[in-house]
C-alpha cells in the first residue's frame, strides 16, 4: 500500500528547490560549521579561485584560512567557551555568510552565519525543554519617524493564563547596524528571560525590543551619519516614537505595570547611548537604566544631561554602565562613570572581560535583568 | 555644543562591526540587487577567481552571469512582474546567498536571497501604510514528536481592542525544506491578510503556521527521507502535534471560534499533502481544505483517503486544489482531483500559470482566504 503523504515528502523536497545548476565545477560536500566535542570548531568554505579566505569572526580579529587540495579553505578554532558566535568568510574581499549555515544573525549591514557551541541548560542563553515566553512581532506606522516599521514583545511564561496579572516592562535596544528582531536571534533575549525566570532570578516581566532608529535615513545606513541635522533629528525621533508611540501601544495592547518604578530602559552600544540620554533626562518615566557597552566617546556631558546631579538619587533605582575590559569603548564607559560620580550620581561600574560583541552583550543582559523591580 | 548621541552613532556603528580585514583583494563597491524603473532588476557579485557564476532563480533556470573587467558578474534580467523574488549565485559550484543584500528567506537547507521588485499597493504582498496585524512566535517542548519546536500566529488588526471578539482560524503549512517562519517571511502572510481584510475582502481571521515536519529527522534534512519507518512516524508526528498540542495551545490562548466551520486547513507543496490528508481524514474537525501546489504524484488515493466519498460534500464547505500549470506538480493534482470527483466529492479546481514557486503561493493564498468562513 502506498500512502500520500509517504511517498511524496521527498518529491516536494526536490520539488521546492530551484534546480541545482549543471555546473562543470561540481563543488565537493563540505560541512560547516562542525563544533567538535572538545569545544574547538572547523569552519569550511569551497573556493578553486579564491587568492585568500579569511575567518572574520565575532571574537578576535580575522584569521586566514588554509586551503586543502581539494579546494576546500579550513579552520579548526581553539576550544571555545559555550556561546553562540557570530562569523563571516571574506574571500579575495568579499565578506560572505557560511553557505553551509542557515542560522545567520538579523543585521543591516552585512550578512553574518552564527554558530552554537552549546554548553550545560543552566547558562541562560541555551533554549532547553524550561517553559517559554513568546515573542510578538508588530508593525506600525510612525508619525513621529515618518516609516513604516516595527518591534517584538516578550511576554513571559504564563501570561497568557495569569490573565489577573500585570508586569512590569523593559526597553531594551540594540546596537548600530542591527534591526529590530536583534535582540531575539543573536541576543536571545527570550531564552534568556525564560531561564532567569524559570530559576527564580529575575521577576517575570515583559521586554519591549523597538527598532532603534529615528530617521529614515539612519535606518538604511545602520546609523551611521556624518549629517548633524540627520543626527538631531534622529534622536528626537527616536525618543518620540519611543513616548508617543510605542510606549502607549504597549501600555494599551499588553496587562503592563505603567508606574515609573514598573519601567526600564537599557541597550547595547548606539542603544545603551540611546537608553542613558533618554533614561537620564526622562526620569518621571524610568526608574531603571542599563548601559551594556555603551557607545560612549569624548563628549560634554554637561550638556546632554544638563539636569543631572546628586538629587536624581532619589528617583533611580538602578543606573547600570557595563562594558568589556578589551572593548575600544571602555574609556568613555569610564569617562561617563567618572563624571556621574562628580555630579553626585550613583552608579554601578561593571567591567567584564571581553570585547565589543554579543558574548558581553547576552551576558550584561543576563546580569542586569535580576536586579529590575526589587 | 557636542552631544553624546549625536557625535557616538557612527563610532559606535563602526565599533559594532569586526574589523574588516586589511585584504590585499580590495573588493570594489558593488550594488545588488538594483531594481530599476522599469522592472528590470541587475545582480552583481564581485569574484576574481571564480571561473562560471550562475544566477539561480526561483522564477526560472539558471542562468549564466557576465564578467567584466574588474571581476565584477552581472546580469540584468527582463521587466519582471511587481513581486518578491528568490534567487542565489552559484559560484563554481557553491551556492550563495547575495552578499550585498540582507532580504533572505528563511529556509533549512541553503541560503536564499530576495528581491522585492515592488508594484501598488493594491498587491496583496504589498505592506504599505494600512493596518496591520501582528505576529507571534510560540515555543514549546512537544510530546508528540520529541523535540523543541516552534510555530507562529498571525492576529488581525484590531485584534488587541475588540476583546469581544472571537475570530476563525486557518491552519497554514509551509513546503518542505523550509521551517515555521517561512509564510511571514517569503510568504508575506501577514501582509496578504492584512491587506485582504483592509479591503473587506476576507473575514479577520487568525492564521496559524506551525513547524511542518512530524519526526526530529525529517526537521534535519527538510522533509526527505527514503526510510519507510521515519516517513510514518512523521505523519504521524504532525497530526499528533497539531491536534494535541497546537490547536489546544490557540484556543486556549488565543480568542476564537471552535466549531469545525470556523476552521480551515491548508499549505503549500509538502504542506498541501499534509492539508489534504490531515483534512480530508478530520471532517469533524475542519470545513475548509486547501492545498497550493501540492505534493501530489501517483499513488493509492483510496488507501489515504479510505472513508471519503460524495457524503463527505456535506461536511465541506471548500475543497480548494490549486496548481501552477508550469508545476511539476500539475499531473499529481490533475490526478487527485479526477479521483476525488469518481468518488463524487465536490473538489475546486484551480491552475493558474507559474511553476513550483512563491510567486504561485502566496497567489494562493490570496485566492483562498477570500473564500473562507463565508
């Protein structure tokens, strides 16, 4: 007896992919990334003309990469703490995502291939069989920015059933060059959520994940501008579609906490730029501030926070600036610290070792999330 | 006056990117894909060593590029319909992903670039400025197939305040090599819906796309498998998690109707087969069965449908079998539907031009949902 669904699965297999090409330089069967049990882990890449293949990888500076008789360009890494890391392959320039991985990161810019090291369920950014909270994606059109565009809500395990129940919200950001869903595939942010509140360690809350630019034009470049008029007007969109828009979405569509102790703001890199000048100069709204490795320079912060002093202690709960110890941006980290602590500002100083990548980012969200709503 | 925000966005959109590497290679700036006003579109791919690059298409064969003087390959195709298209190059027999574009679909077995050559907003694919739903990514540990897995839900604008309201449900299944986002990614369901409903052309409803594969192996490779034993155990698998575990899951979180006329099954090449044989086996559960380019060829219809007959037109409010005349497929359904009316059931035969593609799909799609909970 043949059966339908049998029979034909893979039929619709090969049916559903283009054709494969006829090519004369029939390419050999490579695998890649292959994570080894003792932790070290061997990138391949196919290439007969490429001059140069090199590793660009989240976690140091590119390495080239050794070209076999086959063709097949290698490297098989040291042993590598559990995490997830980002990488790319840039052959003869050409910065390419790993052919033979379909887990890529969300970014703007480029694309990057990720590859998991998986470690032991307790770190809290391995998936597991723990309850899961759900991620929610919505679109919306933004006067305030002039876009259409988008952003992902966490809401914890259980919420759907605990239908008495408010939460408490944090707004979390992420870095240059990224989008929206950032947070939730290279950050992991809901596992990350849902194995902190399935320990007991962080309270169950719900986790707002906006796109982070306000202008147009910052959103196709990644940020990036040397235009002061794009910038301003960036930075006033940004936090007016945070205020104006998201904000009361979420405080209308979602059972949220809407006291300002209920209220977070944190960010990775352009994000925890972007959470310390609105947190700081919103404080009827925030009462918890988070800075993961923040993009902090030379500036005059007089002039950013120019109501800052000693009596914002009495309003912050919490004022978080983490950054890695080999991160280029850990000077303006100390800079800021430095001059908060001039004006009479607590705040806690985390220095981590690590450089500016997800591996410190996952982690400073891992540590910060615990110490929200006490 | 300097301004953190202002002057840190670029630095810190450079700090969040490795570090290019200083190549001997320097690749010159290419743009790809380029859309042009009248609908042609130009691919670039910068390769100096490459010997042959194809450009795979999902709306045909592949096709050859051209080299230039300075490496560059290129092709720049007919005036193509208003559409979102897939397609990869294949440089000496490796199959890539268009470094220069960040549209990927989302699939499991290669990488796939997309370019979106847009048309008014009238196109149902289209996201514009009107209403728009959301959507929700579920995970959970399922005992029916042993493994974590995810699905997502689709909820019509309006959905959040008119809490009064209980919505139908369609069930919608994606082809096989693919996995659970591929209907809001490639498929723009959301958007198709959205716009429908915007339109007053389809009821709100809320739209259901599960993870299409019933057994952990068959989530490995895509669907394919030449073992009896594990093609059974995902049929089963997929039933199993759907009726136990994932319709129990939406109704119990979700606000809709329950009864059997209030939902709707239906999906794509691997995911029409499983449609079709969950569906046409489960009329007291389902009224409305669709299936978009099935995966249908030549087999025993008797044995999987072993109870259906004219008495079953009392159960169906809409037995809708579509395919692409340029599909592969053609034959397989043509075959299904001469079967179905032998034995009297009341079958809505569609062929519309187009091969075994997303441009047929989410034609389908559109078609379909119309004609639902009517």
């Amino acid at each position: 007896m043949k059966c339908l669904v049998s029979l034909l699965w893979f039929a619709a297999a090969l049916a559903a992919q283009p054709t494969p090409a006829s090519s004369p330089a029939a390419a050999p069967s490579v695998i890649s990334p292959e994570v080894h049990p003792d932790r070290t882990v061997t990138f391949r890449f196919y290439s007969p003309g490429a001059k140069e293949v090199l590793l660009t990888r989240e976690w140091g500076p590119p390495v080239p990469m050794q070209r076999d008789g086959q063709n097949i360009w290698s490297l098989t890494t040291e042993p590598l703490e559990p995490d997830y890391y980002g990488y790319s392959f840039v052959a003869d320039g050409v910065g390419l995502a790993d052919p033979k991985n379909l887990e890529t990161k969300t970014e703007l810019l480029r694309l990057y291939s990720m590859v998991h090291v998986p470690g032991p369920a307790s770190l809290p950014w391995e998936s597991g069989s723990r309850p899961h909270g759900a991620v929610h994606h919505h679109f919306y059109s933004s006067p305030a920015v002039g876009d259409n565009r988008d952003y992902f809500v966490y809401t914890p395990p259980g919420y759907e059933t605990l239908t008495g129940q408010r939460y408490p919200v944090l707004y979390l950001f992420h870095g240059a060059g990224e989008i929206a869903p950032a947070w939730t595939t290279q950050g992991r942010a809901n596992f990350i959520l849902d194995n902190l509140i399935a320990q007991g360690k962080a309270k169950p809350m719900i986790v707002v994940m906006p796109l982070g630019y306000g202008a147009p034009e910052l959103a196709a470049s990644g940020g990036a501008t040397r235009d002061p008029a794009v910038r301003d007007r960036g930075r006033k969109g940004f936090r007016e579609a945070l205020f104006n828009e998201i904000i009361p979405q979420v405080e209308q569509n979602y059972r949220v906490l809407t006291d300002r102790r209920s209220r977070a703001i944190a960010g990775l890199s352009m994000g925890g730029t972007q959470s310390l000048y609105t947190g700081l100069n919103a404080l009827d709204r925030f009462a918890w501030i988070g800075a993961f490795s923040a993009g902090l320079g030379t500036q005059d912060y007089a002039a950013d926070f120019p109501k800052l002093d000693q009596s914002a202690n009495r309003q912050i709960d919490l004022l978080w600036v983490a950054c890695g110890t080999e991160d280029t941006l850990i000077a303006g980290n100390r800079q800021l610290r430095e001059w908060l602590k001039s004006r009479g500002v607590r705040v806690t100083e985390i220095e981590t070792p690590g450089i500016h990548s997800w591996m410190v980012f996952r982690r400073s969200l891992a540590a910060f999330a615990p110490l929200l709503f006490r």
